[in-house]
C-alpha cells in the first residue's frame, strides 16, 4: 500500500449483473485479489491480502468465546475478486443486500481498506455541526 495509505472517494453504479467499476487508484494500491466482506456499519470492506491477513490474525487475538462467531461472520461473509479487464469487480447477492445496495456504490479510502457504501447512505454527505465539534474534540485530545 503507498505511503498515506487508501485516500479519497468516488461513486460508480452496479450494473444488472452485479459488477461495480473499482476505483483504479484503489485497485492499484489494494492489488490483486481484493477481499471483500461486511463491515459492522452496515456497508462493506475491501482489503488487500496482506491487509485482510492482518485483519484475520487480529480476530484471532480475541477471546475464545468471541473469536468463533466473529470469525465466522467477516470470514463467512468475504469473497475474494479479481477485476475484470474493465476494473469491474462483480458482488454477490448476500453482500448486495447486507450494505443496500440498490444502484450507484460510494468508495472511501480509509487507510487501510476502501469501505464500500450505498451511495445514498454514505457518511461523508452528513458532517454536521456536532460531528464536526466531535471530531475537533478527539484532534485536539490527541494534540493534532
């Protein structure tokens, strides 16, 4: 992954067969294959191999009494995909319908993984004012 890391965002559509253009920065820097899985906020994730290793090492760090279902959810829910000459990356059904999705699909790089968004859901259209004084909050917490 370069230096700063996965940065920026963009908006493609789903086509009829479930295929999505993925970003070409982002499939640069993610690689080939691309993990793809569900993410806590209801929109999904895409790693590289090396990203998604490290994902899976930190699921095994858990509590026993954890590890097994969590594990099971992110790893039960990934799929592995390679793009297509044109960049497409096709999803299937289950991950669809997890994030939402219905037509257009929002990007975010995220430093480390590109989260996958229904466009019409995606964070970075709601930064209010108490999101805002949030986060100046936390920045200042941690003297940036």
């Amino acid at each position: 992954m370069g230096e700063n890391g996965l940065v920026s965002n963009y908006t493609h559509n789903l086509d009829s067969k479930n295929r999505v253009f993925f970003p070409a920065k982002f499939r640069e820097e993610l690689g080939s294959p691309i993990v793809i899985t569900v993410n806590i906020d209801k929109c999904l994730s895409a790693y590289s191999m090396n990203e998604w290793n490290n994902f899976v090492e930190k699921l095994k760090s858990l509590p026993k009494t954890q590890v097994r279902d969590i594990t099971r959810f992110f790893c039960g829910n990934a799929i592995k995909v390679i793009p297509d000459g044109q960049g497409r990356v096709m999803l299937n059904r289950e991950l669809i319908d997890f994030a939402g999705i219905t037509d257009s699909i929002t990007f975010i790089g995220c430093g480390d993984r590109v989260e996958m968004w229904r466009s019409d859901r995606n964070p970075l259209g709601g930064l209010d004012e108490n999101f805002l004084s949030q986060i100046s909050d936390t920045m200042i917490d941690l003297g940036i």
